[in-house]
C-alpha cells in the first residue's frame, strides 16, 4: 500500500468508525493529545479546562483571512451560553430551553435535534436566564442537564433519549444550566437555586445506566438528623445552631459551574456558590464561616469522599458565588512545576491553589475590589472592611465588584501554555448594597435579604458614587497575578475565550455583536467579524480534513427582546467565504404608557414597587426596564393597558409556555392592580425625562450572569 493510499484508507476508516460511533468519547481518546487537538470533547476542551487549542493553522500572520465557512440557525430569539462540542464529524450544542442540536461539521446540516420539553413554569426558579451552557459526551452518549434538573442520556447518533434520571426533589426550586462532565464513565452533574433557597450539592451517575453513583452536598442539612459524611460535621459547625433561616432556605451554595475532573489527582474540584439568603445576617446571625459556601471543594473521583477545600469568602453576603471556570494547570512557581488549580473569581481575587493539598499560593486582585483589603496568606482569609457588610443601619455599600455581575462570572478564561497567561473576561460592574430590613421569607420569589428597589434610591441619593456596568478582557500572568495586558472596556455583559497554538485569543465583546481576535501577547485586535447579535459563549476550536475552524454560539442581549435575533452557531476558517443574511430592519416599540388607573393611589405605586422588586425585577429589571434583554420592557408592553390582560398572563399564566410563568399562588389581584400601577407610573416617568437623564438601572442579574 502506497502512503497515500494508507492515509485514505485511514481517513476512510476513521469517517466509518465516526459513522457507526458517533459521540466516540472514552478515557483513551481523551488522554490522546492528537485526538483532543482535532476534537473539542468536553465542556473546556480537555479535563484541564484550560480552553487551549494547539492547532496553529489559523495565525497572527494570516488571521485577517479568517472568514465564516457556514452557519446554522437555532430555532429561539434567546441568549445562548452553549459551548459546543466537536466530535469526529458532528458537532452538539445545547440552546436556550436546554435544547440539543447534532450538526453535520462539514455542511452545518441537522442530523437531530433533542428538545426535553422543559414547562415554562420552570422559568421563575431561574435567576438568570433561560440557559444552557453545555452538554456532555461519552461513549456513543450526549448528556444534557435540563432547566428543570433532569439529566438526559441521548444516543449520539438519533438523538433519542437512552434514560433519563431527576437529580432534585421538584418540591424545591432547583434548576440546571450548567454542563455536565464525564470522569471515569460516571456523569457528574451540578445544579442552580442558590437566589430562591436550596440545598447545594453535586451528583455522580453512571453514564451506562443513569444510577446513582454518589453525592457530595456543599452546605449541612437538617442537624436533627446525622451529618451525610465527616466533612458535613465540620461544615455544620460553622453555621450558627437555632437559626431556622438557612435551614428553611437550604444554605445555598449550588454548583452552577466550576467542575472540573483531573485524571492526574484523581480529583475533582467543585465551585460553589453564594449563601441563602444573601444577607448572612438573616442567613445566620451567628455569623459563622459557613462552609462549604464561595468554595472550591476537592472530593475523591471514585467516591465523592471530601479531600480538601478552601473557602474564598467566609461567612459569605455579597452574592460571591466561587463558580467562575476553574483550570487545571502545570505552572512554574518559584523555580518548582506545581500542580494547580486557577479561578478568577466573582469576589475580585485571582486564586492558585495546590491542586493535590488545595493550599492557597497566591491571591490577587484582578480588578480593583472594594470589599477587602487583601487576603491574609497566612489564613487564607480575606481582610474585609467592616461597612463593606452593608450592615442595618441602612447606609448601604456600593459595592465593587457588584454582585449581581461580579469580577468574573460563567464566562469561559483560557490559559495559554505558550504565553504562560490566562484570559478572563472580566466584569466591572458597582451595586449597591443595601440592607433589607423588612425581609421576609419568601416560599415562590428570590431570598436574598438586600433591597433591589432601595439599591436605585441609595444611587439617586447618592450622586457621587461610582456606578459602572462594564467589562474587558485581561491578560493576567498566573506566576505573579499581576495583569500583562487588557482589552478595550464595553458596556455589559462580556464573552467567554479560547486560546490557540496560533498566538490568538477568540472572543465576544457581549453585546457589541462582534467575534474578535486578539494577539495573545499584545491584546491587538487582529480580526473582527460582525456576527449580528451578542456574542456571550466561548468559542472552540477543532479541525477536519486538515482544516482548523473556530466556532461560536451567538445570540441575545439584542437592543430589547422585541428585536429580531439571529441565534446561530458560526463556524469560521481560513478563506471562508459564506455571507450572514442581511439583518431585518427594526424600529423598537413606542413608549407609549396608558395613564395611572384612577382609582390607584401613591401607596398602590409604592407597595406595588415593592412586590415588583420581590417577584418580578429578577428577569424584567429595574422598574420594569431592562436595557438589553432576554425578557420583555415591561415599561412598553400592551399589558399595561388593561388589568384583565395583565392578570391573564401574571396570575393565569397564559404565556407560560414562552416562559412567562403563572404567579397566582404568590399575587392576587391586588397586588397585580398594585404592580401594574407602578410599571404604568415607571413607565410615565420614564417618558418624561429621557433615558440620559434616568437614574442608572441597576446591574441586572440576568442580563450578565447566567447561573
Ligand atoms: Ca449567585
């Protein structure tokens, strides 16, 4: 056989092994370096997540003859967060709704497509966003977590379901949009609730059969019952004993992100999220650490048995969730090749733990927090400014990085073995904090215990502070934390990132709808494609036939949900030459509010602000008005013309299916009346003074973070 003849016959053979076995994903091909270079198999590239691509094709040099190759269309107008996966030749992405496509990774046509039919319902037990960040592979498999917390096992090949298992209690208000991963032939899967009150934990299933593997939980349960394991023993001791709250809430402390599996420790690390309520002193007025919140935890991969943690933001009130991406790298500090894990964490600090002991390294700020002066490196403990805990003398704190968007959320870093850096797409957004004195419990809305509608009042009162919502990329070298280079600062939300062998740097600017190349070393931006719409997701990069192409989820943050999008995913390689459709012209709604109902009074706008802060400002932001967003202005919608129609929705739930949820065992009529009332008076004060000369609406929750 002549060497040519062998290539083909191996490239043919290899496209009919890829034919009968789609979704071939095993510990062999993921341990091979030519197999994962070729393939994006799992959520962060490989188990390290470093997002890194050594492919080379695409360079500095010739960058600039990037063009698309193909698209395919999505059938939604919603955000999308997905990274996809490449396997052989089919590339799987999961959309809004935890929705799956198969795609042909020649042509971009449909093979399958998977929808789990999740209820609308399920949308108001969803902080931010009807998401989905990615999906798993293994052995002929595709494994979707849905926003209403099943894991779905799919046939690679038909897209059927193979089983199907529910991770939470459906009594309690859990949700997944993170991806799962596959370590070892179990599917490890975690889980979002951490803003409504539950219990985090994480869960191992068998990937053949969907049974139970094991469970490592974040937070203790019930202390009338006996501890799961040693670790929930010494996790219950810092939270304080008799405070009913955060065992009514559940604690919190979800899993919505950061898992990462790492075959060389034989670990696997877990980000966890912010407490419930917020407000640690409705939480536990004890005040104690409460692990295992704003954690990174490391439990054994066979048995989900504890080995380490360290706790990034003891006894946790500022929605600091320790979720943001995490990778598994080789560094050289001082001289020594150290094992270690990285996060650039919502709190502001840039984390290097050991990833065998878990101890903490280094800890610097990445941007210029306001809530700590540092972390004392001998305990590992924060140094927090005592006002910083927004306490109840009502004062307030505007708080940097905000909560809502923090430092760094799920957007996926990179880190480059080549340039020694690691790239975080990074948040710079203020929010002030402001004490909730008439907190209550809330059993269907958020419990948070600070006062979304008292966080806009402290910025009108206070016209001196600082206010932002921004973000950038950064270029930070592991080795000192100390940053290299940013990029250009843009308003909102910002994308995830892949690194290449190319000296390059994928990524989204958000809502500036354009796909970016920046030189790894410098942050030069080399290319940029206008792609239409946000770009949030990070992108990956694979090659076939001997090509390399750079593929990206695009899609939401249009300029209001009325917008048409253009929810695609893009696929790009050198020479391309496919053109998008040129976009639909659009001219917003008017804002055209009805009057104040007349039999509405001043304390029906005020009670009805309240109530829309509690139940709806989640998802439609402040007073009613989101400026880019995945749900409806509610300061220009019909809805405010008549009460029967805005009850029909609110209270009866008749758009529940678009995810518009029924909220008639929260509200009655009167408070709808009450809440109507405020948008209509939101609305009319919106009209008469521009939006310039509007107070700044607050970060919103679902515009940037995703969990
Ligand atoms: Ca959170």
């Amino acid at each position: 056989m002549t060497a040519l003849l062998a290539l083909a016959w191996a490239a043919s053979s290899a496209a009919v092994l890829a034919a009968e076995m789609p979704a071939n994903v095993d510990a062999k091909r993921m341990a091979d370096p030519v197999a994962t270079a070729a393939n994006w198999m799992t959520y962060g590239g490989t188990y390290s997540e470093q997002r890194f691509s050594p492919l080379k094709q695409i360079d500095k040099s010739n960058v600039t003859r990037l063009g698309l190759a193909w698209f395919a269309d999505y059938d939604t107008n919603l955000r999308q967060d997905g990274t996809p996966l490449k396997i052989d030749d089919v590339i799987y992405v999961s959309t809004a709704w935890s929705k799956v496509y198969a795609l042909d990774a020649r042509t971009g046509k449909t093979l399958w497509q998977y929808d789990p039919k999740t209820p609308g319902q399920w949308v108001r037990y969803l902080c931010c966003g009807i998401v989905n960040r990615g999906i798993a592979a293994w052995n002929g498999k595709i494994y979707l977590g849905t926003l209403d917390g099943r894991l779905v096992a799919l046939d690679a090949k038909t897209g059927k379901p193979v089983w199907e298992t529910l991770t939470i209690d459906p009594k309690q208000r859990y949700s997944i949009t993170s991806a799962p991963r596959v370590a070892k032939g179990k599917v490890l899967v975690g889980l979002s609730g951490g803003e409504y009150g539950v219990r985090g934990y994480i869960s191992a299933y068998d990937a053949e059969s969907g049974k139970l593997d094991w469970r490592f939980y974040t937070v203790p349960g019930d202390p009338s019952q006996p501890p799961e394991n040693d670790a929930m023993k010494t996790a219950a001791a810092t939270w304080g004993k008799g405070s009913e709250e955060w065992l009514k809430r559940g604690g919190g402390g979800t899993t919505w992100d950061a898992l990462v599996y790492d075959p060389v420790t034989n670990l696997v690390y877990i980000g966890t999220g912010n407490g419930t309520p917020w407000n640690q002193v409705y939480r536990d007025p004890k005040k104690g650490d409460n692990l295992f919140l704003a954690s990174i935890v490391a439990v054994n991969a066979d048995t989900g048995a504890y080995v380490w943690h360290y706790q990034e933001t003891p006894a946790e009130t500022w929605d600091y969730d320790a979720v943001s991406p995490l990778s598994v790298v080789d560094l050289n500090l001082n001289g020594q090749k150290q094992r270690v894990v990285l996060q650039a964490s919502k709190n502001g600090f840039f984390y290097v733990l050991a990833a065998r002991t878990g101890k903490l390294l280094k800890a610097t700020p990445f941007v210029d927090l306001n809530w700590a002066d540092g972390v004392d490196m001998k305990t590992g403990r924060p140094r927090v400014k005592p006002e910083a805990r927004y306490p109840a003398d009502g004062k307030g704190f505007n708080l940097f990085p905000g909560g809502a968007q923090g430092a760094h959320g799920w957007q996926g870093n990179a880190f480059s073995p080549d340039t020694g850096l690691f790239y975080i797409p990074t948040g710079h957004a203020y929010s002030a904090m402001v004490y909730d004195p008439n907190y209550k419990a809330n059993e269907t809305g958020t419990n948070l215990g600070i006062d979304f509608a008292a966080m806009r009042t402290w910025y009108t009162s206070h016209p001196e502070a600082k206010r932002s919502t921004t973000s950038l990329l950064q270029a930070v070298d592991p080795k000192t934390g100390q940053q290299v280079w940013a990029g250009d600062e843009h308003d909102g939300a910002t994308g995830g990132v892949v690194a290449t062998a190319g000296g390059l740097v994928f990524q989204g600017n958000g809502s500036g709808n354009h796909l970016r190349a920046f030189d790894a070393s410098t942050g030069k931006v080399l290319w940029s494609f206008d792609v239409q719409t946000a770009v949030l997701a990070p992108p990956i990069s694979y090659e076939l036939d001997g090509k390399q192409y750079i593929a990206v989820s695009v899609g939401g943050n249009a300029s209001d949900y009325y917008a048409p999008n253009y929810s695609r995913l893009l696929v790009f390689a050198l020479d391309g030459k496919a053109t998008l459709p040129p976009t639909t012209p659009y001219t917003p709604r008017p804002l055209l509010p009805p009057p104040l109902d007349a039999e509405a009074t001043p304390a029906d706008v005020q009670t009805g602000e309240q109530l829309y802060a509690r139940n709806c400002a989640m998802c439609h932001g402040d007073r009613g008005r989101q400026a880019r967003g995945q749900f409806p202005d509610l300061t220009r919608t019909p809805m405010l013309y008549t009460q029967d129609g805005f009850n029909a929705v609110v209270l009866k739930g008749a758009l529940s299916a678009r995810g518009m949820a029924s909220f008639g065992d929260a509200l009655k009529p009167e408070d709808t009346f009450r809440i109507r009332n405020f948008l209509i008076d939101a609305a009319n004060k919106l009209k008469a003074a521009p939006p310039s000369a509007a107070p700044v609406a607050a970060p919103t929750a679902a515009e940037a973070h995703g969990q």
